[in-house]
C-alpha cells in the first residue's frame, strides 16, 4: 500500500476554523486527520501540502519513518504550526491502518483499558461574563449528567488583575460551585494568562472552592514559572497542551511537581509521539488528560488515545456545545451519555468527513477565539 493523494478540507466554526486532511492510497483504502490551530487554518493547509510531497509513495504503516521525515528531514524547528501539519497526515495513516486491519486504532496501540471514558464539558458558558449566567449554563451542564466542567472566569485579562477583576473572577467560581453542588468537579481555565505571584494568589483564593485542578495559570514557555506556581499551589496544577515536543514534557516531569497532563495530539505530531508521552507521564506517576478543544477528528482521535492509556483521568468535549452544524460534517461523531463516552468498535477512527456538509461552512479569517479581547466568551468574532 502507498500513499498517492493528500486533500485538505477546512470548516469556518465561528470560534476557530477547522482543518482537516484526506490521505488517499493506491489500493482506494483512505484516512482522514485533523490539523486545527488557532488562527492559523490556511497557515497549516499550506504547510500539509508543502510536505505531501515527502510522504507520496510511502506505506502508511510505516508511521515512525513518516513522522521523521516531516520532522527529522526538513530540519527546521515550526512548533505548533509544524506540528500539526504532520499530525493532519499522521492521524490519517492511523485510520488508514485500522481500516486495513480491521481494528480500531486503540487495539491497535495496547488494546482498550476502559469500557468507557468520562468526559468533561467545555465551551458551556458562551455569554456574558457574569456570575448568574455561569450558575445558570452550569446547572443545565450537571443536568446533562456531567460530572465535571471546565471554564475560564478571568475574562480578557493579562498577567496581573485588577481588584474588581479578582473579586469578580472569584464570584464567577464560588457561583458555578454553588450551582452545580460538591460532586460535580470544577475545573479552572487559566489559558496562559498570570505571571507567577497572580497564578499563585488566584490558587490560593479558589482552593476553598476545591477545584479538581489550575490549568496552565502561567505561559507555557516559561516552564519555571509554572513549576513554581505548581510547588506553591493549593490546587492541582494541569498544563502540558501547547508543548510541541516530548522533551519539553521531560523537562516538565523532571520536576515531579505536577500530575495532570494535558497533551495535545494535533500539537505534537499525531497520535504515536502522544501515546509514548503518556507513556513518560506514566512513569512520573501522572495522569493524561489529553487536550481536546479542536474539531470533531480531533475528539474522535482523543477517544482512540484515552482508550488505550491507563494513566487515563478525563476527556475534554467541547463538542456538544459547538455549532448545531458539527455533527452533520463528519460520521458517528463522539458523543456523551450521562457524563460518559462509549468506545468505538469500528475500524480506525470510526469517522468519516461529509465533505459537501464541510463545503457548506467556508473558512473565514475571522475566525479565532480571541482570548485577550473582551467579550470574548459570547463567541461570537464578528461582533468583537
């Protein structure tokens, strides 16, 4: 078998324009993958059609050698960018592999440690940022039968908050807590906002609230920083989804100081390299809690991981909270039930792309989440 074709499809969401790739091979077996960063949808499609030509005429088994060919071979250094043009082709070769095999990819990686995977809502509080509307779209969250629900109270804010700001953030977590009661877990958004003194004040006000964990209340390129607001925390810290690298995941496990980490498939190359940093993050006695916030190939892909990894905690779904369109451009896309997502048993991924439903919702550039803007929350670009 050998790869011939790689085609590229993107769907305009409203919140981040979703790229997805098609790679073709000659005996007519096909895969789909995904490559969505923020802001940068036609940026990726152009880097996937500037490598295919690296990858024309190989065995899409061979995923090791693919992957360092894209990687390894151009000798450059893209990150994200990089990254996730290679992920679009590799996620693909591993529905490629399932569908020949006639297995899905978890079997096919270690075979399934779950009969099902509890999942997390995210996207639920598109709105204003205030403490009732939270409450609000939490309780109607819970009462969907999710036992755990993330959301980023800090609204645009950067670095430092002011005392308003601070007091309101505060108000926003104890609202959702009250709302949604102790046995729901609650889950904070940091998205890379503080310095190190703002991410440990904001820990140590909420921890009567008892977050599950602080996800990435520091940059993630200053790795110090997170470790020490991870050394001072009352909460859990969560971080890992903007590394491009397994040895940027070294560095942060040599710490020993943070347990729950977040991987980001589409942001390190693909399914292989993320499952064998599950592996490292399993050494270092953590949980993965893989990243999950793209388009619905990407969840589909999250599912195929999660199910295969012991060091399983939770999966993120922004999904059912989306455009009603989302389900209608891909096959048997994931789904929750009362807070759980069963696990395939087709081939491959298990989805497929509709690509006249995708042709339906052009890509527009204005389509991001802009997280310093105000407002940012309604989701809504073109009214920002």
């Amino acid at each position: 078998m050998r790869i011939v074709k790689v085609e590229t499809y993107i769907a305009g969401n409203p919140w981040k324009n979703w790229l997805f790739a098609k790679v073709i091979t000659d005996e007519g077996i096909y895969g789909i993958g995904e490559g969505t960063v923020n802001g940068f949808g036609k940026t990726v499609e152009a880097a996937i059609h500037e490598l295919t030509p690296i990858i024309i005429g190989m065995d899409p088994f061979q995923i090791e050698v693919i992957s360092q060919k894209l990687i390894r071979d151009v000798y450059a250094e893209g990150a994200q960018i990089h990254m996730a043009a290679v992920a679009a082709i590799e996620i693909a070769c591993w529905d490629i592999i399932g569908k020949a095999c006639n297995q899905p990819i978890y079997n096919l990686m270690g075979g399934r440690c779950h009969e099902k995977l509890r999942a997390y809502a995210n996207g639920w509080y598109r709105g204003p940022r205030e403490p009732q509307s939270f409450a609000d779209k939490a309780k109607i969250v819970a009462k969907k039968g999710y036992t755990a629900l993330k959301f980023d109270p800090f609204g645009s804010n950067w670095r430092m908050l002011t005392r308003y700001e601070f007091d309101l953030s505060m108000d926003i977590i104890r609202s959702v807590r009250s709302a949604v009661g102790p046995s729901v877990d609650i889950l904070i958004e940091g998205h890379c906002r503080f310095n190190t003194a703002t991410a440990i004040e904001i820990a140590n006000a909420m921890a009567d609230q008892r977050p599950a964990f602080f996800e990435e209340p520091t940059p993630h390129t200053n790795i110090p920083a997170m470790i020490e607001v991870a050394k001072r925390s009352p909460v859990p810290i969560a971080t890992g989804e903007s590394l491009s690298n397994k040895q940027q995941f070294a560095e942060l496990l040599s710490h020993n100081v943070i347990s729950i980490l977040q991987p980001e498939p589409i942001n390190l190359g693909g399914l292989f390299i993320t499952r064998k940093i599950a592996d490292m993050i399993d050494a270092h006695y953590g949980m993965v809690a893989a990243h999950s916030a793209q388009g619905p190939v990407c969840s589909a892909a999250c599912v195929q991981l999660n199910a295969c990894l012991p060091n399983f905690y939770i999966h993120e779904i922004f999904d059912e909270f989306n455009e009603p369109w989302e389900n209608e451009i891909i096959t048997n896309p994931v789904t929750v039930v009362d807070g759980y997502i069963s696990l395939p048993e087709t081939p491959g991924l298990g989805v497929d792309l509709n690509i006249e439903e995708i042709l339906k919702h052009p890509y527009q550039q204005e389509f991001y989440i802009p997280l310093f803007k105000p407002g940012w929350e309604r989701r809504r670009p073109k009214e920002l």
